[in-house]
C-alpha cells in the first residue's frame, strides 16, 4: 500500500510540474503550442510517462486551463473575499486582478486574455472550458459589484452589467498594452479609469474606501 500511495504521489508531483510550465507557455505561445514531447524535453521527463497522465493534446489543453484558473482564483477571487463586501471589494479585486497582470503571474500577462483570441472563433471542448472560464470571471466582478449596490455604496440605479463590463475592459486593455509595449503606464491609467467609475457610480453619502 505505501508503494502504491507513493507511486500516486510522484504522479500528483509530476502532473503539477508539467502544468505550471504547461500554463507558462500557453500564456505566451497559446494552446496549440503544448505537446507532450516538448514538455517531456523541457522538464527531462520521459515521454511516455507525460502521455499517461493526460492521455491526449486536448485532455493536456483542458488540463492546462484548469490549472489556470485555479491559479487565478488563488491570486486574485480568494483574496479579495478578505475585504467587506462593498466598493472596497470591488477596488480590491480590480487591483489584485492589475497586480497579477503587472507581476506577471504568468509570463504572457493574463492567462485567458491570449487563450481566448486563440479559440474565440472555434469550437470543441477547449473553446468551451475557455467561454465557462470567462463567464465565470465576468458573473463573479458582476456579483462582486451587485453586492457593493446591495451595501447601500453604489447607487440604486447602477447597470451593473454595463459597470462590470467597463472595468473588465479597462482591465484587459491595460494588459494588452503593457505586454505588447513592456511598459506599465497602461495599468496606472486603467487604475485612474477605475477609481473614476466607482466614484461616478457611488451612492450620496455613502463612505467609501480611498480609491487612489
């Protein structure tokens, strides 16, 4: 039993090297890019054992996604939650959202930004895990956003729809730029633009956090 458990744990091992260097290269080079081979190289790592653990391209894809997202959440959805529900929220998320762009928690800045110009006009599994990883990204900025207009900090009448999509283009755009230019003015604007559209949106007499 313990060499059994031992095999399954150098497997667990494996799988996670092979994805955190999988998410690097897709976040530069796209999904297209991973091959079992060239992960089994990279990493010294035999083919064959590589292969087993995914068992095709698309499965090593749709993996890589995952472990993506999970990343993501970590870096960004998780610790924002430390913050009170409200426009702090909403500024924290913003801003841990341009950190993990700015650090390049990936080095091709966000992760789904590339992937989805990528597979954006194609269909099958990959292109789907793709559109659910984004859907869930936008309904979370839209419930993080609705809870703050719940609070009494954002006016009655905000869209919030129409407010999530504003930041997460201010979001997207500042990494676009900041990776296509390797500068980071994009992000202090995108910041300014962001504190803006909380101020404009905020409630009369609502106390809200220093947005700078």
């Amino acid at each position: 039993m313990t060499r059994v458990d031992g095999r399954v744990e150098r497997g667990n091992r494996t799988r996670r090297l092979v994805l955190r260097r999988a998410v690097d290269i897709a976040s530069v080079e796209g999904l297209e890019a991973l091959t079992v081979g060239r992960l089994a190289a990279e990493l010294e790592l035999s083919k064959s054992g590589v292969f087993a653990l995914f068992g095709s391209k698309q499965e090593l894809q749709l993996a890589t996604v995952r472990e993506a997202a999970r990343v993501f959440a970590e870096r960004v959805i998780r610790p924002a939650t430390e913050t009170p529900a409200g426009v702090g929220r909403v500024w924290r998320l913003c801003e841990l959202w341009l950190e993990y762009s700015r650090g390049r928690v990936f080095p091709g800045g966000c992760f789904f930004y590339g992937v989805m110009a990528e597979f954006d006009a194609r269909t099958g599994p990959v292109h789907d895990a793709v559109v659910r990883a984004q859907l869930d990204w936008s309904a979370h900025v839209e419930r993080t956003i609705d809870e703050a207009r719940t609070a009494g900090e954002l006016r009655a009448d905000t869209d919030v729809p129409q407010l999530a999509f504003e930041l997460l283009a201010l979001l997207e755009t500042a990494n676009a730029l900041s990776v296509l230019h390797e500068e980071e003015t994009a992000y202090r604007r995108a910041r300014a633009g962001i504190a803006a559209r909380l101020r404009s949106a905020a409630a009369d007499g609502a106390q809200s956090p220093q947005l700078t």
